[in-house]
C-alpha cells in the first residue's frame, strides 16, 4: 500500500556458499549475534520513525503518478552495508536464526569431539554398521547446517551424538571382541587381518602389552607358516638337521608360535637320540680298552644328552672304582709332595680334592686339616711381622702370644716353618718384655701418664712400661698444662722424659 513501509529480509549469506570452518562450539558468535541484532533495531527504528510520519488512518493520501512514498528499509549484511531490498521472506526473525544456528554450531562441536574419541579407538575396525549410521546421520545434519535448516541440523547432530555415545559405551567390549578375533586371526596365519585388529586395540589401549605383543607377530606369521611348511616337508624325508633349521627360524621369528616350539623340540630330540647313541658306542670301546680318561669324558658328554639315563649309569659303574682309586692314589702323591715342600696351599688343595672324591678317607681329613692350620698361622706372623707397631696393644698382643703357641704345638721340622716361628717369637717376646722409663719434673709439676697412672710430684720417676705410645701430661696451678706423646719402643734400653709446666697464665 502507498505510504507503508515494508522491511527487507536480512539475508545470512549465500545458501550456496560452502560451510564455514570448524570452530569450538559457541565461540565466535556472539559478536556477530549482537552487531546483527543491533542492525536490526536499526532497522525497526527507522521504520517506527517513517510510521509516526504517516497521516491519521481516516485522510487518505494519493499518490501522484510519477511519485511514491514506498520507503524500503536499509538492509546490511557482512558483504554490502546497504542493498536496496527484494519483497522479505514472510516469518523470519534475525535473532531466532541466529540463535538457531549457534546452537547447531555447539552440537556440531559435541558430535566432533565423539567422532575424535571414536576414531582415536580405531571404530572403523569395530564399529560396522551403527558407526555407518552415524557417519549417515551427521552428514544429513552438515547437509541441513549447509542449507540453513538449523533447527533440522541441531536434531541430526544430537542423534549423532546419541548414537555415538552409545558406541563409546562398548568400547571396553570392543576391546576384547579385537584381541579375540586378532588371536583367532594368528591361528589362520592371517597376517593382515591380524595386523588390523591388533591396531584397532592398540588404538583402544596403547599400552595394553599383549595387543602390541599380537602386532609384532602378525608381521611375521605368514613367514612363520611357509617355513612351517618347508620344515615339515624335510622331516618327512628324515632330512631332521634341515627340518630343524626351518622350525628354529620360525620359533625365533614368532617365540609364542605353539607348533614352531614344539616342531623344534621334536626333532631336536630325535637328532640328539642319534648322537646319544654314536656317544654311548664309543665310550664302551674306550672301557674295554682300560682307556678310563677318554671313556670318562664321553660319557660325561652322553649324560649331557640325558642325565638320568640307565645306560649312562651303568656304563659309568665300570669304571667308577678304577677312577676313583686312581685319581686318589695320583692326589695323595701331589698333596705329600707339596707338604714336603711347605707349600701349605697346593697341599690343602690336593687333600681336599681327595676328599671330594671321597669325603671318608681319614688321611685326607687329617692332612687337609694340618695344611690348613699352617695357611692360617703363617699368614697371621707374617701379619705381625710386617707390622709390628700393631702387637703394642693389650688384644693384639695377648693374641699374638696365642698364636706363637699354636705354632709351637703344631711342631715340623722344615726349615722355613722354623725359621717364621722363631721370628715371630722373638717379636711377641719384645713386643711383651716391660722397658725402663725415667721421669724427671721439677717438683711442682703433677704428672700423670695415661692408661699407667696419676704420679703426683716429683723430680724423678722410674717407670716400667710395656712397647707402645703413652700420653704424659704435667698439672701446675697457674701455668699451663704440658702435654707429650712418649713412644716406648721394643728392645729399648731406657726411655727419658722430662715434663716441668714452665708457662704462666
């Protein structure tokens, strides 16, 4: 009608125009919401103002033929700042499209941050068909968003997301439904098939040790099963060193291959049966030739095979008391020989040796029990003689007088155990023969001498004291103390001191 004044739709862009980028849900739009609602206050309060310029609705205006009163109402958008407008689209409200499609954009944002957390946990793998359908629903939602059909957009995207949560939901069931179905797919020496369902449970768990484990070996397991086959056909041509090289591959490619580890160890049992029996013909022939050595040794290679056989033990019985004797008779010489030697450790090593073939034989017990006293003893003289300050104590040297006696009991006529006891004796004897001390002091000086006593006094004293380091200390009212470290050597003729405090405070 002349005079009225009719708004412009405000357009939201080209419904042609691609999608605008992801973003956070609900981010960014805020600004854009509240500059379009003030365009469109504008907008109305142009129009109100133009309305109150109208006259009364009883005084109608006519037009003049050339002329119209028609005022369109300015129409921004991002692109223009003012468009000369088309007849609206009746029933659009700005405001309500704009919120219409925020709240599309925040469901958008929830159903990709699912999709994320399914696709991390490998769904295309497990997910089949009802992942199918989700990826159908949130398409259709993208297809509805890109025509501006919000409100249709936000119902697709929350099914999406229903959906999606209730795959999130089997997850843990998925996991194990892969670990099944990747175990299953070893069985078959099916490699690739393994390989996808190993990864789809490492993209659920990527810790999960046994998933890793599955695909490690599904990389290998078509391997495993052409030597598997290669080494099957050797066996069955008696070929068992050929046969073992290809089962020994295959274990070692996949250790947890049951039929690999078992291939292995039967034909290894074979092949060393064979070579059992080769060991076992030629240790006989080395006993019936009185060759005891040789035999012993093949037949300590033969037990090697199987330890608790009955003809490795029989075989040995026939020779054990000619060994035995033997080496007894051949230990016992060694062992006399050394002691006539005083080569104390070679001694006790043979005696011992003998009693490790047999541990009744009493000449060996006693001899290994006199070699070893001797090692003992003589290590501690040479101790005390290498450092003799150590016998100046009271423990060291009551003990070194306990060891001199030990030695004397022990007795023996070789010269070099003679010669080490008598040094040692002489050097216990100094260490514990008292030597002469003479304290002189001034008479006003009180003298004490640790661990000895507190003497008082004097202007001399004789002492008598045993090897060692002593402390003397001088005491004089008003004069400072005087302190000395006396050492008493062994042998000494007389040891002199002199302690006077001469020093005032």
């Amino acid at each position: 009608m002349p005079g009225v004044i009719i708004p412009e739709k405000i357009p939201f862009g080209d419904r042609d125009a691609p999608p605008p980028p992801s973003r956070p849900p609900g981010r960014g739009w805020m600004a854009v919401v509240l500059a379009l609602l003030a365009v469109v206050g504008c907008g109305g309060l142009a129009v109100f103002m133009r309305s109150s310029q109208r006259p009364p609705p009883s005084v109608e205006v006519e037009p003049e033929p050339a002329q119209t009163n028609t005022v369109v109402a300015p129409v921004f958008t991002q692109e223009v700042g003012v468009i000369a407008g088309t007849p609206p689209e009746p029933d659009i409200d700005p405001g309500t499209l704009l919120l219409d499609r925020e709240r599309a954009e925040d469901r958008l944002g929830d159903f990709l941050e699912k999709k994320q957390e399914l696709d991390r946990s490998g769904v295309l793998e497990w997910g089949g068909q009802d992942y199918a359908t989700v990826l159908a629903v949130s398409k259709s939602a993208d297809q509805a968003f890109m025509k501006e059909e919000y409100v249709a957009a936000v119902s697709a995207y929350e099914e999406a997301i229903a959906r999606s949560d209730t795959l999130i939901v089997r997850i843990p069931e998925a996991l194990t439904d892969l670990m099944e179905e990747g175990e299953a797919a070893l069985a078959q020496t099916k490699g690739e098939l393994a390989g996808r369902k190993f990864q789809a449970a490492l993209d659920i768990d990527p810790a999960l040790k046994s998933a890793s484990a599955g695909l490690k070996r599904s990389r290998t397991i078509e391997q495993v099963a052409s030597l598997m086959k290669s080494g099957t056909a050797y066996e069955d041509s008696a070929q068992h060193a050929l046969a073992l090289t290809d089962f020994q591959e295959a274990a070692l490619l996949d250790p947890l291959y049951s039929d690999a580890v078992g291939a292995v160890t039967r034909v290894s049992e074979r092949i060393r049966e064979a070579e059992f029996r080769q060991l076992m013909t030629a240790a006989l022939r080395a006993i019936e030739k009185e060759e005891l050595v040789t035999g012993e040794a093949i037949l300590k290679e033969a037990e090697s095979f199987y330890p608790k056989s009955e003809e490795v033990a029989d075989a040995r019985f026939r020779i054990a008391e000619a060994w035995r004797l033997m080496r007894i008779r051949d230990l016992f010489e060694l062992a006399r020989a050394a002691e006539t030697a005083e080569q104390w450790k070679q001694a006790y090593e043979k005696y011992n040796e003998t009693l490790e073939i047999d541990p009744h034989i009493a000449e060996a017990v006693a001899g290994k029990e006199r070699t070893e006293n001797r090692i003992r003893l003589v290590g501690q003289m040479k101790y005390y003689l290498d450092h003799r300050d150590a016998l100046n104590t009271e423990n060291t040297r009551a003990h070194s007088t306990m060891v001199l006696q030990e030695a004397k009991d022990l007795g023996g006529e070789e010269s070099q155990w003679s010669r080490d006891v008598a040094a040692f004796e002489e050097a216990v004897r100094a260490a514990t023969t008292p030597v002469p001390m003479v304290i002189t002091s001034d008479g006003m000086t009180s003298v004490d001498v640790y661990r000895v006593g507190r003497f008082g006094t004097f202007e001399s004293k004789d002492l008598s004291l045993l090897p060692g380091t002593y402390t003397v200390v001088g005491h004089r009212k008003g004069y400072k103390d005087v302190r000395l470290e006396i050492k008493v050597v062994p042998g000494s003729a007389i040891v002199q001191t002199t302690v006077s405090c001469q020093d005032r405070i």
